[in-house]
C-alpha cells in the first residue's frame, strides 16, 4: 500500500490530464473495514471493490461508518444523520435510489462526514457504476457492490461500531475507453514504425551514395595518379627564361622558381613545382590557369556520376555593345576550343554580320 501512494501523485496528474475527456480513466478504492464481534474478536477485511465518483477527489478518507437516521437512501434537505460535527471523522452509508447521487453527497457533507460511501441497489450483486455527481465536490465519495454494502448495513444496525479506511486503488478504463485506447495506440506504434522505417531508409540511401562517391573518388585518384606519372619533369637551370624572370611564378605557391627546382610540365605546357601541382592534380585533375583536363589529354576515360548531369552547359562569355538606340549582345566562344581564325560570329545587326563578312573576303 504504501508503495502505491508512492506513485499517487503521478497517477493523480495523469488523472488531471485526461479528465476532461469522457471517462478515459476511473480509479477503484480499497475498502477496509474494521470491527469487534460479541465475542471480542476483531474482523478486520479488506478489498479493492470500490469505485471513486467521476467528481470525487481520489483521495484516502477514513471514519465511523454512519447510516442516515430513516430511509437509508439518504435522501431530504434536512439533517439526514444523527451527527452534526465532523470529530471523531465518520463515513456517510446511504444506499442508491430515491435521488441523485449528488443529492446524497451533499446531505453527508453538509452534516461534516469526512466520505460517502453509496452501496448499489437490490439485485446487482457486487456490481459497481462510475457514478457522476457534478453538483457535489471536495468530498471522497465512492460506490461499493449491494452485498458487502448491506453486510456492513446490518452491522451499523445492529449497533456494532465499524471503522472504514478508503484508500486510492488502480485507474482503469471502461470498455469503450480501453477500446479507443487500444486503438489510438496501434496508431501510435505504427506511425512510429514507418517513421522509423523511412528515416532508416533514408540513412542507407545517404550512406550506400557516400559510399559510391568515396570508391568512385578512390578510383579517379588513382586515376590520376597514373597520368600524373606520365608528365614529364624538369630541373630548372640558372640559364632557363623561367629563373631569370620576375614575372614567371608557381600559379599554386605564388613563388619565383630558382634554379634547381623540379617542375612538372602539363599537357598545356604551363608549368608548376612538382610538389605543388601534384596534390593539386589528385583533388582537381586540370591545370590551376587554363583548366584543361589532364585526364582527357592523356586519354584516361572518366565514369560519369549518376547523380550528375552527363553534359554540362557551356559557357558563354557575353558583352554588350550598344549602337544608336539597339543593344547587340555578342557571344565569345573560347578562344582554346577553336582556332580563331576559323570561328564565325553571328550578330543580330545586320550591319556588323555584312562588315564581318566583308572582312573575310
């Protein structure tokens, strides 16, 4: 028991939470009942067979049980119980019928009792209700099944003194509740499973192309190694033009060369420190000035990526000439793909194509 009001604060909140929503969740109550036979032998019993009102605190309340004074369903405006004070604490036995269930609870409350206790009606057995009394709060107020309710009864008649504890039970759900419980949690599980299965999905999506790309650069790299070997070197002397001009430099490091260093020769002739242009080849693969493709010249056939488009678009340098009031946009091609002489330009001014012509002939 006192592991269970370890935990009660958080069941209460729990409580708090879906009490809004139509009997999600009901408490039971342990019944303890204390009382002395003509035999001065202590009975002492005790059950989870009680059910806390929709709006009764679940809280532990403890008292004399007391009936009312006539009908013993409790009911009338006027005093009910032949006790008006609340000490010693005393728990209020009316029996259900006559009035409503807040009628009931109001009556032992307005006279002090510390509880309620309604036991059903004749013929129900031991069946309990979640009974609703909006109009009665701030009382512990439960239900109890019509055999132990009129056992207790007939011992309060008969003038024994019972003592009764009521003490929070379980939460459960009734049969619709549970059902739609079970139900929203189905939902829950699966919605969490195909998140989980698309987040999974894509994870090896992303590693399994991390992969490809890392063998695929792997293997340009080692591509490239090999056409690396195959560019010729040189050793710079005193009397070569590159050491004797201010102007020729190393396109990578930004440094003169001096006589002695050894520079690797490209397929476009530009020339660069061996120990620079080399990790720059293996991450680039094309000349750091003029961008011609090492791999293509040496005649190594690269893979195209999947994931990238197998052309791309060239590039084209525009420069705008303005004339009169018309604006001519005229497209330069690069001068590295094609020899100059046999390029041929098309102008949308008529004036310039015919000069351009005259020119050729």
């Amino acid at each position: 028991m006192g592991e269970k009001r370890h935990y009660l604060p958080l069941l209460l909140c729990l409580s708090g939470l879906v009490h809004s929503s139509a009997a999600i969740l009901f408490w039971s109550a342990v019944v303890e009942t204390d009382y002395v036979k003509n035999n001065n032998e202590t009975v002492n019993k005790l059950c989870e067979c009680g059910v806390f009102g929709r709006n009764s605190p679940v809280l532990r309340a403890s008292g004399i049980v007391t009936l009312p004074k006539g009908d013993p369903k409790g009911c009338g405006p006027d005093d009910v119980y032949n006790r008006n004070f609340s000490f010693p604490p005393w728990i209020a036995l009316v029996k259900r019928g006559n009035c409503t269930f807040s009628d009931k609870i109001n009556a032992a409350k307005r006279q002090g009792a510390a509880g309620v206790v309604v036991y059903n009606v004749d013929g129900s057995g031991n069946s309990t209700t979640h009974m609703a009394h909006s109009d009665a709060n701030g009382i512990v107020a439960i239900m109890i099944g019509n055999f132990q309710g009129m056992e207790i009864f007939r011992l309060v008649k008969n003038g024994t003194e019972v003592k009764m504890v009521v003490d929070v039970g379980s939460p459960h759900g009734d049969y619709m509740d549970t059902y739609w419980l079970y139900i929203l949690s189905i939902a829950f599980f699966i919605v969490t499973a195909a998140a989980i299965a698309y987040f999974g999905f894509i994870s090896a999506n992303r590693l399994y192309r991390m992969n490809r790309e890392r063998r695929q650069e792997k293997r340009l790299k080692s591509e490239a190694k090999k056409a690396i070997g195959r560019l010729p070197l040189r050793t710079l002397k005193r009397s070569d033009e590159e050491t004797t001009s201010d102007t020729d430099m190393c396109a990578v490091c930004i440094e003169s060369y001096k006589a002695g260093d050894v520079v690797t020769v490209l397929t476009c002739n530009h020339i660069f420190h061996k120990d620079c242009i080399e990790p720059w080849l293996l991450d680039k693969r094309t000349c750091p000035m003029c961008k011609c493709d090492i791999m293509k010249a040496l005649g190594f056939e690269e893979e195209t990526k999947e994931s990238m488009p197998t052309e791309s678009p060239q590039e084209v340098t525009v420069v705008t000439v303005t004339g009169g009031d018309a604006v001519y946009e005229v497209p330069l091609t690069d001068p590295a793909s094609l020899n100059a002489e046999s390029q041929q330009h098309y102008y949308d001014n008529t004036v310039f194509q015919g000069d351009s012509e005259a020119a050729r002939g």
